[in-house]
C-alpha cells in the first residue's frame, strides 16, 4: 500500500491550493478516505472524509464551506480543494485510509504534503 | 482544544511499564472503539492499535490497549529507547453527522 500527497506549497492568505493522494496497491474503490492535517509543534486534526462511491462526506467545522474533498476511483486518486485560505490552515495534510469494518481507525497514512498560508 | 483529552507527556526509564490515558465521552469512546498512533518527528503517523486493543501485524506485544466507558488507555511495557515517540489516541464520534475526533497527543520520554 502506497499513499503519496501532493500539492502543497507556499499561498496567501485567501488563496485556493488543491491537494492530490495517489493511491496504490490496495482497490481504493472499496475504502473510506480521509484528510488529516498537522499544524507545526501541534496535534492531528481530521478534517473530512469521503465515502468508498464518494456519494458521502463530511467536514470538520474548521473547514467545512472552504474545503472540498473528492476523488475519481478510475484514477485511484483523492483530492482536497482548498480555498479562502487562512493562516491558521498552515499544516501538513496527510491522506489517510481507513479500515473495514468502517470507525476502527486509519491503517495506511501518505507522507504528508506542507501547505503554508503567508503573505 | 482537542475533543479527547490525553497527557501531555509521560517519561519512564528503560524496562518500566508505562500507560497513556485517553478521554472522551458518549458520542465518541464511549460508543466507539479507539484506535492509537505513534508518530516520530518529521514522519507520517503509524497505526498501533485499533478495535482497543488489536495490534496491526509487526506491532510488538509489548503495546497493549484497553477500553472502559468514556476512557481509553495504552499500555507499553518493557520500555525501550526506541519507542520515545508521539502518540494519539483517536475515535469516531457520532455528533455532527460523523466525524473523526483526535486526542492532543502524548510525548513518550524514554529517560
């Protein structure tokens, strides 16, 4: 199983960055995804989710009518557009996979992709 | 402020038994199973618990877990230098339409 983010950089404040997740070795059509952010010197904070069809997502309150996750199975990719990008968005974002049965946790996590949000 | 509530840090000398708590409430641990991460600095996190207490394969036993009610714990005996490291504690929370919840983490310190 390989998870590779990309995408980040370096944005202004209000600005938009999409982050990509190429997914391998494992049939992502059949598994939950989630981004995962890092703030430096801080914790992990989940911030959504996508079901296995992405018929359903949700977001954390931090993110939720900026950010937009999607993905497109045929291409074995995850994705999250970020927009009206604040400071405090300043993170490593990590892809993550989760396990079936669903809620029992993420057992595969990308290497994590810095996005920086500075004037 | 981070839904579940963990140490900040803990510190044990080689060959100690050490335990990191992890707190929640009824929308998450206690109506769910948690699940703990170890992360070293600079690196992605890694799956060491899940269901409670299920190891992943090639996790020593010398990690364990637990669950009662709203509260969770790991377990670490035998202490080596090799497992200072970051640890979280994480759980699905059934408030908000679903979502993820996290703990604040905890710094192992292996003295």
């Amino acid at each position: 199983v390989q998870l590779a983010e990309s995408g980040g950089g370096l944005v202004k404040p209000g600005g938009s960055l999409r982050l990509s997740c190429a997914a391998s070795g494992f049939t992502f059509s059949d598994y939950y995804m989630s981004w995962i952010r890092q703030a430096p010197g801080k914790g992990l904070e989940w911030i959504a989710y996508i079901s296995a069809t992405g018929s359903y997502t949700n977001y954390a309150d931090s993110v939720k009518g900026r950010f937009t996750i999607s993905r497109d199975n045929a291409k074995n990719s995850l994705y999250l557009q970020m927009n009206s990008l604040r400071p405090e968005d300043t993170a490593v974002y990590f892809c993550a996979k989760e396990l079936i049965p669903l809620f029992l946790g993420f057992d595969f996590w990308g290497q994590g992709t810095l996005a920086t949000v500075s004037s | 402020q981070s839904v579940l509530t963990q140490p900040p840090s803990v510190s044990g000398t080689p060959g100690q038994n050490v335990t990191i708590s992890c707190s929640g409430s009824r929308s998450n641990v206690g109506t769910n199973t948690v699940s703990w991460y170890q992360q070293f600095p600079g690196t992605a996190p890694k799956l060491l618990m899940y269901r409670n207490g299920q190891r992943p394969s090639g996790v020593p036993d010398r990690f364990s877990g637990s669950k009662s009610g709203t509260s969770a714990s790991l377990a670490i005996s035998g202490l080596q230098s090799e497992d200072e490291a970051n640890y979280y504690c994480a759980s699905w929370d059934d408030s908000l339409n679903g979502r993820w919840v996290f703990g604040g983490g905890t710094t192992l310190t292996v003295l």
